[in-house]
C-alpha cells in the first residue's frame, strides 16, 4: 500500500510551532527560576543576621553572652574585615547590645537544638532551657562605621513632610521627671535612631526650646494628655508619631507604655515591663513595627509586659531600700532570672521566670525571713510575707 506524506508546509508548520512551545517553555522557566532565585536570595540575606543561641535561662546574664557570641558570629560571617579595622573586634563586641535589632525566645528542643550554638553554662553542664535567635540589621557593616564616623546624628532637625517620625519620649526616674529631646537625653536619641533605621523608622525629637517647653511638660507625655500632644505634633507638622512613657520601678525593672501613629495606618500600643531600659527599646520598636505575621517558630518576646510567662509573687512589708535589696538577692538566688515587675502599695511584685509555682513554693520554704499568707491580689499566684531581720 502506498503512504500518503504530508504536505512540506504542514510539516513546517509542526515544526515551527514546537520551536515556539520549545522557546516559551524555556523563558517561563528561566523566569521561573529567576524569581526563585530571588527569593531565595532573600531569605538568605535575611537568615545570614540572625543567629540562634541556646541559653540556660532567659535572664540578662545570658542574654548577654547569647548577644556576644551572636554578632561575633555575623561579624565573621558578614562583615567584611575592612569595616573593622578601624574599631577592633574587640571594642565593636564591649557592647553586642547597641547593635541587636530585636530577639525571641522558643523554648529548646533537643532533637533540634543539640548541636546549636550555646553559652558557656550550658556547654558546661547547666540544663539548657531556652533557644533565643537574636536578630541583627542587614545594615550592620554601615551602621558600625557610622557609628565610628564624627558626625553627630542627633542635633539636625528633620524638615517638615521628610517622613520622619516625632519621638515624644517621657522618662520618671529617681523622683524626677524629664523629656527626651535637645541636649537631653542624646544617647537615648542615638540608640533610639539605630534601632528606627534597622526598622524602617526615622526618629526625629523636639529640640526642647523655650516654645516647646511651654507647650509640653514630661507629665503630659506620662498621662498620655492629648490636647499637649497634639498641639506639639502640630508645630512639628507631624504626621507620624511615637509617645513613650517610662518609669523606673526599681534598680532591674522599667514599665513603659508606647502609642505609634502613622498616615494610613491603624495606630500599635505596647507595654512592657522590662530589665534595663535598652531591653524596652529594643522590644518596643520591634513590637510596633512588626507586621504580625511571623513564620517559622514560635517565640516569645523577651520582657514583654503582654506576654506574662513565669510566675508571679507579690511580698509584702518591704519597706526600705536595703530590706528590697536583701529581698531581691535572696530570691535570686533562688532564681536568676527573677525580675521585679511592679511596685503595689505595701508590697511588691516580682516574677520568676525559671522554674513553675510549685518548685518555686519548695525553695520559699527552706527561706525563713518569707512566710506564705493567702492571695488577695488580682493576678498574684503566690503572696509572701517578708521577715525584715
């Protein structure tokens, strides 16, 4: 039988066509791998600042060694040795804290934290309890050498409609009361600059003069009074803005309470009761300019007032400075990581963060000068009363 062939040019046409669908092929997966490689990229760029620790508690003495050995790790792993070389290694990690952007806690997990980075305790022995992944800016090489650099940062005036966000900044200390802004304050106003840069906030603060200071007063900014505030963000025409209001409760503990606006957004609040008064900056500004939507681990927020892990413990009848400071180093003695969380009239309150009630309970009973009395107060887990000697 004879075959019957196909025209030339249907032929051609078939071929031409699986050229085409050959070619389109091709260029959607190059695109395709282009994006990949994009993100990709990103994530790595993003994952290359920050560095899991794994810490025996969540207490300031180990959060601070997880800090050092942290950036000592994105210093070797990022920084190109040129930036360094004129502040050494060694003055750049006196301090890791002035470059830490934010940090989270997850609680350790031995399948996948084994063979993680850790802290000296827990490589000597002492029970690892907590993984704290420390983030750094992806800024971190030109930050240091701004920071090395002698140009002041904080006296310029940002002009009106620059995208700067107004810092109204309150602060009550040892009986005093005062504002962030002109000559006060200006290492608050550095600290709180790097950290708006490493978020994606330009702070700027007012200049304090003789008109700001008849428009605005520390205790306007304290109890949050708007018609001060708002006359203050008027001469600044500021559409964006941050009210902070610090208090120092005690040698280890801050409560502060913080208010971001910005043009087309829903106003973000915070409070916090924290350790130092770095802590609250850190967590403030990480809180407020988070999106919300976090993937990967679950964390907690290290000193987050909202967050209340731990366990409570309200003493009364401490009522001098030295019997706070006995009361204070006998129960950390108990606990480390234990913090003072409030003042109360007649008592106060702390927080251990390191072990449950009922051990917590055990250990308070081999102490004679605390005595257990019943709880009466909203919130309080255990209620001691302390001995004075």
């Amino acid at each position: 039988m004879k075959q019957v062939q196909a025209p030339k040019h249907i032929d051609f046409t078939i071929q031409l066509m699986t050229l085409v669908v050959a070619v389109v092929v091709f260029v959607v997966g190059v695109i395709a791998a282009a994006g990949f490689t994009a993100r990709d990229s990103h994530a790595q760029e993003v994952s290359d600042f920050v560095v899991e620790v794994v810490v025996a508690d969540p207490g300031n003495s180990q959060r601070s060694s997880a800090y050092w050995l942290a950036l000592d790790r994105v210093l070797s792993r990022n920084v190109p040795e040129g930036v360094i070389d004129g502040p050494t290694r060694r003055e750049i990690l006196r301090d890791p804290s002035r470059y830490v952007q934010s940090y989270r806690y997850r609680k350790f997990d031995v399948a996948l934290d084994g063979r993680r980075l850790s802290t000296r305790e827990v490589r000597e022995g002492a029970p690892a309890d907590s993984v704290i992944a420390v983030t750094f800016p992806a800024r971190l090489a030109s930050i240091i050498q701004q920071q090395n650099q002698p140009v002041e940062i904080v006296e310029e005036t940002v002009v009106a409609g620059s995208g700067s966000t107004l810092a109204l900044i309150a602060v009550e200390q040892d009986g005093q009361q005062f504002l962030i802004g002109g000559e006060r304050g200006k290492k608050f106003q550095s600290r709180m600059i790097q950290l708006g840069a490493a978020n994606y906030l330009t702070f700027e603060f007012p200049l304090m003069d003789a008109q700001d200071k008849q428009i605005l007063s520390p205790s306007n900014v304290l109890y949050n009074e708007s018609e001060q505030l708002d006359q203050i963000r008027e001469k600044y025409n500021s559409s964006s803005y941050l009210t902070g209001a610090l208090v120092r409760l005690s040698a280890d503990a801050w409560q502060s309470d913080w208010n971001l606006e910005r043009a087309g957004q829903p106003p973000r609040s915070v409070n916090l009761t924290t350790q130092s008064l770095d802590e609250a900056l850190i967590t403030a500004i990480t809180e407020l300019t988070s999106s919300g939507n976090q993937s990967g681990p679950s964390y907690l927020t290290g000193g987050s007032g909202f967050q209340r892990s731990g366990v409570a413990l309200r003493v009364e009848n401490i009522n001098s400075l030295a019997q706070y400071e006995l009361a204070l180093s006998l129960l950390q003695a108990i606990d480390p990581a234990l913090i003072t969380e409030s003042l109360e009239p007649g008592a106060t309150v702390f927080r251990a963060t390191a072990m449950d009630s009922t051990t917590l309970q055990q250990r308070l009973a081999r102490q004679p000068l605390f005595s257990p009395i019943a709880v009466d107060a909203v919130g309080a887990e255990l209620s001691y009363r302390f001995q004075s000697r």
